[in-house]
C-alpha cells in the first residue's frame, strides 16, 4: 500500500502531495490522527485529506485508515480518536464501529488464556458441584452482570445477577467455599463492587474479576480477566468497555457449554422450541 503511495505522488496535485508525504513519512501515526490534526500537519485543508483518500482509490478517508492500520499493524489500532465537528452521521458510524472493533482485536491480541482457562474451570466446577454462581456490576456493568446470569441460564446453570451494592454486600456475605463470584467492573473502583469483592473472597469465594490491569479491583480477585479499555468520553468507552465485557462473557459462556457436554444439546433444543410455540401461538 505505501510502494503505490509512493509510486502516485507525482500524478497528483502538490496539496495532495503533501498528504502522500504525511502519510509515507509516518503511517501508524496518520492512522491514528483525526482529520483535523492530519491537515494542520500537511499545511491542507480538511477536504484535501479526503481527496487524496479517494484520489488513492479508497471511499473516504476512514475506509483509507482501516486499511492502512492493517497494514502497518497486526491488530488495528484505535483508529479515531474523537469526533469532529464536521462529522456526518456517516462518518460517526465508521468511527464508532471503528473504534469497537479495535477494542475487540486488542483484547484478542492480549487476552490471557490461561487466566480464561482458569475462570472457565472454576465457573464449569461450580455449576456441577450445584453451588452458588453470582455475577454483580455497576451502572454498565450492571447491564453485562444482567446479560452474564441470561446467558449462562439458558446453559441450565443457576446464577444470580446484581446491580445494587447493598444487595451485593449483604450477597456476599452468605456466599462460601465453593461458590463462584464474577465481579465486573471498567474502572475497577468501585467501592461496593471492592468490598463485596472482598468479603466472598475471605468466606472461601472462588473470586473473578473482570476489570482493568492495574485497578484496586484487579488485586481483589483470585482470577483476573483483563478487560483494558481507556477511559474517555471522546472514545465512547461506555459503550465500548460494555461491549468489550459482554464478549468476554459470550466466551465463557460457550466455553462453560462445552465442558457441559453433549447432554446440554436436548435441553437448548426443548427450550428453543417452547420459545417458538410461545411466539407464534
């Protein structure tokens, strides 16, 4: 991609030249930079940006930065870093999915198997023994601890899901040995979720924490899951952090349903059924 750059530069306007030059000179960074900075750097206008994008055969620019991350990168980076005052409603599309996805490829670059591994065992053991499984969050995270004890009810494993901090102290505090807690948590400081936390893991709770490397949180469990997400506005990181955590539990959820083996496929079937029955009746 950057020998064609390269091999373009003299068709094309001295403008967009300049661009060509940016982008050659330092392809990672323009693959990160917002339109923006891009044309302040090249000493051009926004539109020029987007010409030399399209002038390259490419759609726009964010189609142009997609494919140049994956080339410069393994994984594709955060490729926008915020929205532009000039954004249409179709370039705030590209860069939030954008930005979704590079969460997605981070965290499967970086993922831990073996702390998977582990929190797959201890949910997969304590479902057979028929001990206790609980999943709490705040705010999001609330939300995914929600989605978490649905999905994993639809596998026949009992779970319990809370949001509030009162219920999940008082929660806690009657969990013991051979129970399982998956607590879930971006920022990893919230203070319920750190206490609770805390208190299942001095009763003999098999503790899993799914929350940022680094965070009070992250030291509270006995199995961390890294969920590393920045934390900022610009980069819809609600949203994203969300989604990110509501990956991680489709993963431990499928990975679960396999240890359950085979004798989980009549009972999926038979309930997908009474579903359908239910629905078109």
């Amino acid at each position: 991609m950057l020998d064609r750059i390269k091999a373009s530069l003299p068709s094309l306007a001295p403008a967009e030249q300049r661009v060509g030059r940016l982008v050659l000179g330092d392809p990672r960074s323009f693959a990160n930079l917002p339109v923006s900075e891009l044309a302040e750097r090249a000493h051009v206008s926004k539109p020029t940006v987007v010409r030399f994008c399209r002038s390259m055969g490419y759609d726009g620019l964010s189609d142009f930065k997609l494919k140049l991350a994956g080339s410069v990168s393994e994984g594709v980076p955060f490729i926008h870093r915020s929205v532009d005052v000039d954004d249409k409603t179709s370039d705030v599309l590209v860069k939030v999915i954008d930005n979704t996805v590079a969460a997605f490829l981070k965290y499967r670059n970086d993922a831990s198997t073996f702390a998977i591994e582990k929190a797959v065992e201890a949910l997969a053991a304590t479902h057979k023994t028929g001990r206790r499984i609980e999943f709490y969050g705040a705010g999001n995270s609330g939300i995914v601890a929600q989605d978490a004890q649905h999905k994993f009810f639809r596998l026949g494993v009992n779970t319990i899901a809370y949001s509030d901090g009162h219920m999940q102290v008082m929660s806690a505090s009657m969990m013991g040995p051979g129970d399982c807690l998956v607590v879930i948590s971006n920022s990893g400081r919230t203070r319920d979720l750190m206490d609770a936390c805390d208190i299942a893991r001095k009763n003999g709770v098999t503790t899993i924490v799914m929350t940022a490397t680094g965070s009070p949180l992250a030291s509270a469990g006995q199995i961390h899951l890294a969920a590393d997400h920045p934390e900022g506005y610009d980069r819809y990181s609600p949203m994203v952090s969300r989604l990110l955590h509501l990956m991680i539990i489709d993963v431990l959820a499928t990975a679960v349903a396999l240890r359950i083996g085979p004798k989980l496929q009549p009972l999926l079937r038979e309930m997908k059924n009474n579903l359908r029955n239910k629905r078109y009746a």
